[in-house]
C-alpha cells in the first residue's frame, strides 16, 4: 500500500543510513576537526578518518583509494566532472549561461 507522502527529490538528499550515522556521530561531537587542518590533533584525527573512509569505499568498489575524491556537493563534482574530461580528452569546450 501506498504510503503519503512519497519523497522524490532523492538526487538532492538521501536519507542517511542508520551505520553510516552511528559511525559518524563522534565526528559531530568529540572528534571534531578540519582534515586539511595540518598543524594540530583535531585535524590530524579527522583526515585519518577522511583516509579510512576512502580507503573503505575503494574497497567496496574495487578501485585504488586514490581514485575517490570527496566533494561538499553537486556543483563541485559537476564541475570537476567537465574539467576532467576537458583537460584529457575535449579540444573544445562549449556552455551555456544558466536561465
């Protein structure tokens, strides 16, 4: 049976699964840190498990670890997307503006 309502907008967020938000808690609350933060211990902790999750996640999918690169969202990756195929294979690169 159906049940209302019904989400449809998964390509702007998911919800999280409850392991990965169980893994995740410390990093909210005691370990806390920048990961590109290089002169201190918070920092150094939170690229350690920067580090373990891509390690983990090219694991899943069998690539290398140094294959996974983490983005803070949808216009990033769009973006390194383009200029990743522009610099390796495209001559020519054509946009458009936005509407």
């Amino acid at each position: 049976m159906l049940q209302l309502p019904v989400y449809l907008d998964n390509n702007s967020t998911t919800q999280c699964d409850p392991r990965v938000v169980e893994a995740m808690l410390p990093y909210f609350s005691e370990l806390y840190g920048n990961a590109a933060s290089k002169t201190h211990s918070f920092g150094w902790i939170a690229e350690e498990a920067v580090e373990t999750a891509r390690a983990q996640l090219a694991a899943i999918i069998n690539a290398d670890k140094t294959e996974i690169i983490f983005t803070s969202g949808a216009t990033e990756s769009d973006n390194l997307a383009v200029k990743g195929v522009f610099e390796n294979i495209a001559e020519h690169l054509i946009t458009t503006a936005s509407l």
